[in-house]
C-alpha cells in the first residue's frame, strides 16, 4: 500500500479575475521522486507555495503526512524556492549552521552542518564565501538549507534552471542521494530529461490541472509511438503488396528501401508480429528499428490533446449559443 507523503485534493487557486489551479488531484508516495512538469506560468510554483504553507488556496486540499496544511510554520517540509536568497557575505558552513540554528536544529549543529556539506559535495569549498561560488555551487548551497532539517519530504523548485552540464550533473547527483536516503522528493523542472533521470512518477499540469500522471514506464506504453522502421538490401514490390493485406499495418510509406510503417492497436503486440512477418519473408532486412518515445514527446501530446478538447468544448459551446 502506498504511503502518501503530499496528498492534493481539488486544489484552487485565483488571482482576480484569472484562475492558476483549477482542481489539482495529486499525490506524492513515500520515498518516490515526483516529477511536477508544465510550462512556464502553469500554476507549479503556486502549488508548492499552498504545499508549504507561504500562500493561502481558494479551495480543495492539501495534506502533509496525513495532516491538512493551515500554515507554514507548522509544515514539516524543507523548500529550495525558484531563486533561493543565500548571504552571500558568508562562506558555506557558517550560512549552513546560521539555517540550523534559524529552524531550531534540535541535534548536534557541529555534526549536523557537516553532513549537509558532504551531502551537498562542498567539503572542498565550505570556507569561501558563498558570493565567490559558481550558480551550480549556489544551487547546491540552497538544497542543503532546504534538507538542513532533516524532514522527510524536501520540494524542489526548477533546481536545475540556468545551469551548466556540469551543474547539473551535481545537483541531480545530490536528489538521487536523496532518494536513496528515503525522502520524498516533489521536483519542479522544465528540462524533462532531468526528470527521466531521477523521478518515479510523473504529473503533468496543463490548464490549472493534472492532465495527465503516472509512472514513467507506464506513460512510455500509453504514448508509445506507433511507427517502426525497416531497410530490405532490396526494394521488393511484393513486399508492399504483402503489408497491405496484414491486420496490424495501418499504413507505411517507402523510401525505396527503407520503410517506416504505422501500425494498429498496442504497439507491444503488433511489432513483434510486424517483426515475424518480416522474418518470414524471402527478403532480407538490414534494419529494424522502432522509434523511442521520449518525456517530451509525451509531454506535447498531453499539451496538444488538451488544447483539441478545449477547442471543442469552446466551439460546442458557441455552437449551442444561436
């Protein structure tokens, strides 16, 4: 049975006249990385600021552990916001144990300091002064404020935003080490192939709710592509004859010999029978290939299907008007 840490319920959220959360179903297991994607402006920010207790929703529910948020000083949840602000006057450790003594750390601050360091991969460059540090460093520093209390649930906000390959690397270095802590980890970012890397589950949020969510092997079957690729050292006319007449090619256009074919139902079960055919044929096949579905690519579909139904329900709705 799964634990659910963050338990979202139909989440609103205005601003005047213009609706951000329009009833956002969610929630976030014990120990699973949550990937939280969508465009700029979506409302992903808004929902990890009401997730905390920093913003006041307008209705639905959110739940910490079992317990519904009211406000921030009683949420057990440690927060890396889009633009952390860090003291930039002091080196490494000394913000650090400034963060431990500002949350009431209620262990050893000496020890405690220190094993953020070593998480957060800054033993070499504790005693510098924050200011001096590249923005990966920086980033870096954030996240150990943010898991400096020890909670068990730490959300992140575009942690990785303007940085270098390499600042990267570091930072989704540091959420695996999280993961494999146990905590429960809730990850804002658009760079989705971040999000492949380390998360469980994915939620995507378009028009102010959850179009869409799973885990990641499940949504790569869901969107699969339909489309698989073969060469032949040959052109073969009969070949193409041959395709038209099976139950599980829909269509396929040639390139001579190459040829990229659509096919019917649940990709699982048509091309290995594609495969088979193929096999059983006197043709020869150089290549066989069948195109991998990335985040991305489910990630626009989600978009693209949401706007078609959102034209529709517009246009009916005009439609009904006269």
């Amino acid at each position: 049975m799964v634990i659910k840490m963050i338990e979202i319920k139909g989440l609103q959220k205005n601003y005047k006249n213009f609706s951000v959360l329009k009833g956002v179903d969610l929630f976030v297991g014990k120990g699973e990385v949550f990937g939280f994607i969508g465009k700029n402006g979506c409302g992903k920010s808004t929902t990890m600021n009401i997730i905390t207790g920093l913003l006041a929703k307008d209705a639905g529910s959110v739940r910490i552990g079992g317990e519904e948020v009211v406000t921030a000083g009683r949420v057990q949840v440690g927060y890396l916001p889009e633009a952390p602000a860090l003291f930039e006057y002091m080196n490494c450790r000394q913000y650090l144990n400034y963060i431990g003594a500002a949350c009431r750390y209620s262990g050893d601050l000496y020890r405690r300091t220190e094993e953020v360091i070593r998480i957060i991969g800054l033993q070499d460059s504790a005693d510098r002064k924050i200011g001096g540090y590249s923005r990966g460093m920086k980033q870096r520093v954030g996240i150990g404020a943010a898991i400096y209390a020890n909670y068990d649930i730490v959300i992140l906000d575009e942690p990785t935003s303007a940085l270098d390959p390499q600042g990267r690397a570091e930072v989704m270095q540091i959420i695996e080490t999280l993961k494999q802590m146990g905590k429960t980890v809730l990850l804002s970012t658009h760079i989705l192939t971040d999000v492949e890397r380390v998360a469980d589950r994915v939620g995507i949020l378009n028009d102010g709710v959850i179009a869409e969510s799973g885990t990641l092997p499940e949504l790569y079957r869901k969107y699969a592509s339909d489309t698989v690729s073969f060469e032949l050292s040959d052109f073969s006319q009969p070949l193409c004859e041959k395709l038209l007449q099976t139950d599980f090619v829909a269509s396929f256009r040639s390139d001579q010999k190459v040829f990229h074919v659509q096919l019917k139902g649940d990709i699982a079960q048509s091309a290995p029978r594609l495969f088979r055919f193929l096999a059983e044929q006197p043709e020869t096949v150089v290549r066989f290939e069948s195109q991998t579905t990335s985040l991305e690519q489910i990630y626009m579909q989600v978009c693209y299907r949401a706007a078609a139904r959102s034209s529709a329900q517009a246009a009916a709705q005009q439609g009904g008007g006269f």
